[in-house]
C-alpha cells in the first residue's frame, strides 16, 4: 500500500524552511501533496495560484524526486482533502514551542474527525528562524530576501509591485 502525505501550509510564499521539509517528507513517503490553504488568521500577501505556481518551480528548482502533487484547498476541512486523495498522513514543520502549541490541537482534531495522523518534522536548523511572515516583512522594506527563499521566490518579489 502506498504511504500518501500532504503537506499544508499558508506559503506565502514559500521560504527555505518549506523547501526543506518538503524534500525530507518526499523522500519518506510515496506520494506528497503540497497544498496551500487559505489561511483567514493571516493577511495574504500573494494569491493562491501564485503561491502554487512559485511552489511547483521552487521543487523543480531544488531538484525535489518523487510523486509530488502541488495544489490548493479552500472547499472546508483539511482532513476531507486527506480523505478525497486517500492521504493518511499531514506533515508539519515545528520551529519551537509556539509551534507545538499551535499544532498540537490541530493534531488531535484532525486525527478524531478522519483518523489522519500529523507527523511533525524538525527544521534543519539553518532554517529554523526562516517564516513567510519574516520574509513579507524584509521584502516590504526593501531588504534582501535572498537567503531566505527559493531563487524563483526572490525574482518574483523582486519584480513585484
Ligand atoms: N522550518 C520548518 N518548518 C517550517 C518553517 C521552517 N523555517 N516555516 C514554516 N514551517 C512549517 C510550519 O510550522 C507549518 O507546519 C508549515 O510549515 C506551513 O507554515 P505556514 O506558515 O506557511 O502555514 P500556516 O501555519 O499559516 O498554515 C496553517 C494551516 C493552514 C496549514 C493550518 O491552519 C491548518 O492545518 N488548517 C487546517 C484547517 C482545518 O481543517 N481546521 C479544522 C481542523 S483543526
């Protein structure tokens, strides 16, 4: 049977930290589906097709192998998503305490409306200070964001407006 995971997120866009637990999920499980949900907690900064079309070129760009589906969701819950393409599996990256606080509800929930469990994965620790939010942040003040994302995310806030 093949071990199906999705890896969600805000990726707004894409960082570092992103790139990296997606690379270390593709190579634990069969199939990954990358998929960027809207999140109403946070003000987005880019829309969601191009926050997937700048996901898709960051995996290809990091020479990521395997069966990796990048998309979207905002149809409800996460867990329904999981079901529809027979995923068992979230993968979250955990930063520091916030992070677990934050995540570990979430968990529990996901795992009792759908029997999908989280498996949580450690960022590399170059990247562990790396956020979306950071990153807008840099980016709106006219700094370098280049260290903290895929080259096609650098080019593309470069040019932006
Ligand atoms: N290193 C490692 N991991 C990282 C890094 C980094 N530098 N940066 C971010 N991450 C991890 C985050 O911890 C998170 O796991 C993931 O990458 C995505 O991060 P963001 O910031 O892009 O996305 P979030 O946190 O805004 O996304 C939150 C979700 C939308 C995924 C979340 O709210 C969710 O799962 N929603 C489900 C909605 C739902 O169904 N709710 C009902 C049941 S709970």
């Amino acid at each position: 049977m093949s071990r199906i995971a999705v890896v969600p997120g805000s990726f707004d866009p894409v960082t570092l930290g992103h790139l990296d637990v997606i690379g270390r999920a593709a190579g634990i499980f069969d199939e990954l589906h990358v998929v960027v949900v809207h999140n109403p907690a946070k003000t987005a900064l880019l829309p969601i097709a191009q926050r997937v079309d700048l996901i898709r070129d960051s995996i290809a760009e990091a020479k990521i192998e395997g069966e990796i589906v990048v998309t979207s969701w905002s149809m409800g819950l996460l867990v329904d998503y999981c079901t529809d393409v027979g995923a068992s599996v979230l993968v979250k990256g955990i930063r520091s305490q916030v992070d677990v606080a934050y995540e570990t509800p979430m968990a529990i929930v996901n795992r009792n409306l759908a029997g999908v469990e989280t498996v949580f994965l450690l960022p590399n620790p170059a990247n562990a200070h790396v956020s979306s939010s950071l990153v807008r942040q840099v980016a709106s003040l006219g700094g370098d964001v280049a260290p903290y994302v895929p080259r096609a995310v650098a080019d593309y806030l470069q040019h932006a407006d």
